[in-house]
C-alpha cells in the first residue's frame, strides 16, 4: 500500500449530520453519456461546460408527458433567460416548445433562430416601444406588465389602426413567501380586474390570456393550485363580465430542479415534487375551477428542464493547508462561471478513485474575491494537480448570469445521444472581450 501522511481531522459541524461523521466515501463520475470526462478536458481545455442532449430530451418528455396526459391542450414554452445558447433553444424548439422571452435582446434572439413572432411569448416589466411595435407587427403575445404598457399598445392600436390581442400578467398570494408581488397586476386586491377593465374600456386591446409566474425553484405543487384556481377564476370572471374569450392561462415557470438548496438538508428526491406532483396539481384546479370552454395550458417551465442537463468540468490548479488545519483546493473554475453557486450545495464529482481518507476541504474558485468559494466543507481525499472534478448541476442560469471577471468564458459543448461532441460556443478571447472598447484619441 501507498503510504499516507497521518492527518488528525477537527470535528466541524458544518460537516457533521444527524447520523454523526460525514460519509467517507467518494462520488465518482468518470463519464458524462458515455464520455470521458478525461477525454473532454483533454480536447476542450479546462474547466468546461458540458450539455446532455439525452438528459434534456428525457427532461421534456417527462414534463410533457406529465401535462399532456391529464390535459388536451398543452403548450411549452422555453425560457430563454434560463439558458439561451442558440443551439439548446434550437432543441427544445425541436421538441415542441415555442419561445418565451422577457427582453428584446432575448426577442431578437429568438427570431434570429427563426422563430416566428406568433410562436413567441413577450414577458417582463421593460418593453421598449420600439420593441413593442416590432412585437405587435409580428404577431407575438404579448403579456402586459404595467398600466404604461397598456398606454403603450394603446398607441400602437392607433398608429396601426388595428386590435391587438393581449395577456395580462398577475400575482397573487399563493401561500409561498416572500410573496412575488413587483410584476405584474395583483389578483387578490382587484388590481388585475381593474386593469382588465380598464382594457375593456379602451377599446383597443383584446384580452385573450391571463399569466403569472409566482417564483423560481418552488417546492409545493400545492403553491401552483392556488395559482391556477385564482387565474381560472378571474378567467370566469372577466369572460362573464365583458366578454372577453380567454383562450389560454399561462402558469409561468419555476419548478424546481433536483438541485440542492442551501439551508435544505433532505436530498433533492425527497423534497422535489415530481412532474407529475406539479401536473396533478395544475390540472385539477383548471376542472375543478373552470366554466365555460377549456382554455389553452401554457408552461413556461426553464430551469427543471435544463439544470440536470448541464455539468461544469473544472480542474484542480494548486492545493494548500489553511491555518486551521482544513485543506483548500484552488480549482479554475469560480462564482464567475457558477453564479447560481449562492443558492445551492452543488454536487461535486472526482474523475476517479483516489487513495487515502477523505479529510474535511474547501474548494475555491481562481478569482482574487474572498467569497469564492464552491465547497466550503466537502470531505476529499488528497487530490493531485490535474484531478477534474464535475460540478452539477449546473444547466440553469449560471451561463446566462456568468461574469467576465478577470478570466475568459470557457468552451460548452453537447453530447449527442450518439456520443458525439459538438462545439456550441467557443471560449472568449482577448479580441472577442476589448471589441467594442475604444481609446479615446488623446490617450492614444
Ligand atoms: C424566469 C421566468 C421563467 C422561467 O422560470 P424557471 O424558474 O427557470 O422555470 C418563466 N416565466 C417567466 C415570466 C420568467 O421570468
């Protein structure tokens, strides 16, 4: 055997659970779909994102499913701000789902890939005119967010002589805290009725939707059948009072992902609702709650999609002992790439088995910041220069809210379900960061 230094191991209760001393074994993801992860760095360099084509096909049918059995008329739509790298929108597009987008970047975005006007759902609270206009003209849906954008399409109405079919956005109390209450009209206070009158007396709008999106990784389905229950009823509501005919309601986003959050100690499996949980729920408040004809069901699901689909490569640069003893590894790979790392214990992989005792460790990013940190108590057995370990998951939101501080973004690329690896976005370079910067001619 080889030997090993001795080390005497502090007892830290951050690393210690209910059932004593932490698991001394080691997690182990040599592969991702059938390829190295060895392999993966080695062609691609370090650290590295990494998508599964097979996980987000069998993300999507497993939510689809969930919906479209208990339900005749479903619709997703992909989030974009969750993660909009052309080739996933292009997927997810590919299996069904439209586009739902929440700026004009992202609109432009998305009709860059070829999605038409008509296929794209137009959220958020700031739509310039000019985006609005091109948005009307192309025949998108529209979710109205302010009693100003209602002004807004008003005017557009006029210029272009024409109704325009609209949505309103709503919040609503759903038993979920802090409430997300800032976007959109509030059911609960009549708020969002008011504003739907006010459409009806304008003349110029026709409300054919209602929507909300009550919050991002929500553990209750219960929180999704209060919501569905009070959109359907303002649905009854508005169509018997001014006729309108409400073709769809749209339910957001915000399912969780089988992430581990911060705080909570009981693994993802027990506290995540299933697809299933979450469709049950949803749909039994629509029949339980609805008169008149059944409207459209639109989701506009992102993270629950994505987040398991997505893996981060990174590679152990340097070790060191910290003065109380812990040992501290410096990986190349930070809060720069894992944004989303303030809200979740990631899951962290070794490439293989290493020998010798774990021994409570920390993991830091390469960034010159204190708060960079990825594992602040993880048991590790001593780990070499080179050593790769896997974060995830990681799929969500952390390559659209990634930093360019003091690196460059790294390569991503998709493993197909034939184990074929394919570039979706090369790493920056120092051309592609100071582009758009110009010297002023007396510094020149
Ligand atoms: C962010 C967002 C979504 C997606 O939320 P997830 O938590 O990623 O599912 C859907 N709809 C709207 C309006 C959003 O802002």
């Amino acid at each position: 055997m080889k030997y090993q230094k001795p080390t005497i191991n502090r007892i830290d209760f951050a690393l210690a659970s209910k059932y004593g001393s932490p698991l001394r074994s080691q997690k182990i993801k040599s592969s991702i779909d059938g390829v190295s992860v060895n392999e993966l760095v080695k062609e691609f360099g370090s650290p590295l994102f990494v998508f599964s084509q097979k996980t987000i096909e069998e993300k999507y049918n497993e939510f689809f499913e969930a919906f479209s059995s208990r339900y005749p008329k479903v619709q997703f739509w992909w989030s974009y701000k969750t993660n909009y790298l052309d080739a996933i929108c292009k997927l997810f597009h590919k299996l069904g789902s439209k586009a739902e987008v929440v700026s004009e970047f992202e609109y432009q975005k998305a009709r860059h890939l070829g999605v038409e006007g008509k296929d794209i759902i137009f959220n958020g609270p700031y739509k310039p005119k000019k985006a609005l206009l091109q948005a009307v003209k192309e025949g998108a849906k529209i979710h109205i967010d302010h009693l100003y954008e209602i002004n807004d399409l008003e005017e557009i109405a006029s210029e272009l002589n024409i109704e325009i079919p609209v949505a309103i956005r709503c919040n609503m109390d759903t038993g979920i805290y802090p409430q997300w209450s800032r976007f959109g009209f509030n059911i609960d206070n009549n708020e969002a009725y008011n504003a739907i009158k006010r459409i009806y007396e304008g003349k110029k709008l026709i409300l054919t939707g209602l929507h909300a999106h009550i919050g991002t990784f929500m553990l209750t389905a219960n929180a999704y059948a209060k919501e569905t229950q009070k959109l359907i009823k303002l649905k009854n509501k508005v169509e018997q009072d001014f006729g309108f005919e409400i073709e769809y309601i749209d339910i957001g986003g915000g399912f969780a992902s089988k992430n581990r959050l911060k705080g909570v100690y009981q693994a993802p499996e027990v506290v995540v609702p299933s697809a299933n949980e979450y469709a049950e729920a949803i749909v039994n408040a629509i029949y339980e709650n609805n008169k008149g004809a059944l409207p459209e069901l639109y989701l506009e699901t992102g993270r629950a999609l994505i987040d398991e689909a997505g893996y981060l490569l990174s590679s152990v640069f340097a070790s060191k002992r910290m003065p109380d003893g812990k040992k501290n590894y410096i990986i190349d790979a930070g809060v720069n790439l894992l944004y989303t790392n303030f809200w979740y214990n990631f899951e962290i992989f070794l490439d293989k088995r290493y020998d010798g005792l774990s021994e409570p460790s920390q993991i830091n990013g390469p960034l010159c910041m204190n708060i960079d940190i990825i594992a602040p108590n993880i048991m590790l057995p001593a780990l070499e220069r080179g050593s790769v370990l896997t974060i995830w998951p990681v799929g969500a939101y952390n390559i659209t809210q990634s930093m360019q501080f003091i690196r460059y973004r790294p390569n991503i690329v998709l493993i197909d379900k034939e184990k074929n690896v394919h570039l979706m976005k090369k790493s920056e370079n120092l051309d592609t960061i100071i582009e758009n910067e110009l010297i002023p001619q007396f510094l020149q």
